[in-house]
C-alpha cells in the first residue's frame, strides 16, 4: 500500500478564509520512502504576524515558494486512489486539502480526496493515552525524539514514528482508517467529508481495552 505522511502549516484556522504556507509529505510505497516532499506555497500577501511568531515561517520563504497551483498539480499526481493518507488531526489537514484542490479543480477535488482512505493519528492517540493529545504530547508519551515542531517537514517526520509506535504497541490502527473522533463539546471543525465517518470521543484516563476503541463504539 502506498502511505503519504503528511502536515501542513496555515495562515489560520479557517480552511475557507486561509491557504497551506507550507505542505511537507513523506511518501512511501511497500514500507520504502520513495519521496520526500516539502515546499512553501506562496500565497500573494503578508502573514499574520501571530502565524510567522509559531511557525517561524517568514513572509521572504513563502514569496519565495511554489505557485499554489504548482502544489495542487503535485497533490493532483500523487493522491491515487492507492494510497493512505496520515496526519494528525487530519481533519484539520483534509480540510485545507481539499480547499486547495477545489481551488484549482473544482470538478475534481471531492473525487481525488474521497478515492483515498485516511487515517488520523489524534483519532488513535486519544485511545492509547491521558489528555493533552497535541503531536508533542505523542511524541513525548512515546519517547520519540523531539523536532523543530510547527514546522511541516519536522511534524512529518515526528508524525511517521508515533504511528510506528502506536502500531509496535498495538497493530490496530487498520481499524480506525476513515474514522475520525471529535469532541462533542466543539464538534467537527472544516467541512463534513461524506468519505469520513465521524464519531464523539470523549477523553481516557488510559490506553483503553482492544474492545472500547472507538471505531468499536
């Protein structure tokens, strides 16, 4: 099966009204990086100076970046039906995604996004371990080397090794493909994928039993 690693960096929060600054993908096919991808999208204006003091992205290496469409042209290549997509949050990611692609393929972005199975490692991280949830706290839990996180490319590479570790814990991770848990207090955040399904997650005290996963309840 052909595995995309993947994490995006935003001007914001909103999917609708923001754009992906930075799209980092770790591609793998049969278990073998075949690509390693990471590329600024310069997105035409100034960023909000909140975005530049998290992520530590400048608005020089965005005007210095790839064309968006550029981007979606490579998403529009690399996203075949045989392949997995993961991120965490990857509501979040999915989202901006799909903007992206409608952008530039109206007609065809929902197509290319729901040919695609997905897997969120939040999803899975809520039923292995205590709050709080964040990629760090994964990291962390597993004793994972720490990155430059809020930068793409590094959250990528920390992305590929908590899933690494979560499947060596337990190999269910099949079981949670195009299941994302969302807290019902807040609900789904981004658009409703009619490829997803979405189930209320509430937080765990600890790594819950083979039977009280969430795709179990």
């Amino acid at each position: 099966m052909r595995k995309i690693y993947f994490d995006t960096e935003t001007t914001g929060l909103n999917c609708k009204d923001c754009q992906i600054i930075e799209l980092a993908m770790l591609i793998y096919e049969d278990d073998e990086k075949i690509l390693e991808y990471d590329e600024f999208i310069n997105v035409g204006y100034k960023l909000p100076p909140k975005i530049i003091e998290l992520t530590g992205i400048t608005d020089e290496m965005v005007q210095n970046g790839a064309d968006e469409k550029e981007v979606a042209s490579f998403l529009k290549k690399n996203l075949t039906s045989d392949t997995l997509m993961i991120a965490h949050n990857c509501q979040f990611d999915l989202s901006f995604v799909y903007q992206l692609l409608y952008r530039h393929y109206p007609d065809e972005a929902l197509d290319i996004v729901s040919d695609m199975d997905w897997l969120d490692t939040l999803t899975v991280l809520k039923d292995r371990k205590k709050y709080p949830h964040k990629l760090i706290d994964g990291v962390n839990h597993y004793d994972i080397s720490e990155v430059n996180f809020h930068r793409a490319i590094d959250d990528t590479k920390a992305l590929y090794d908590l899933t690494s570790a979560m499947k060596n814990e337990r190999d269910d991770l099949r079981e949670y493909i195009n299941i994302f848990g969302y807290n019902p207090k807040y609900g789904v955040s981004g658009g409703i994928f009619p490829f997803i399904t979405y189930k209320k997650q509430d937080f765990n005290n600890r790594m819950v039993s083979s039977n009280s996963i969430l795709p179990n309840k």
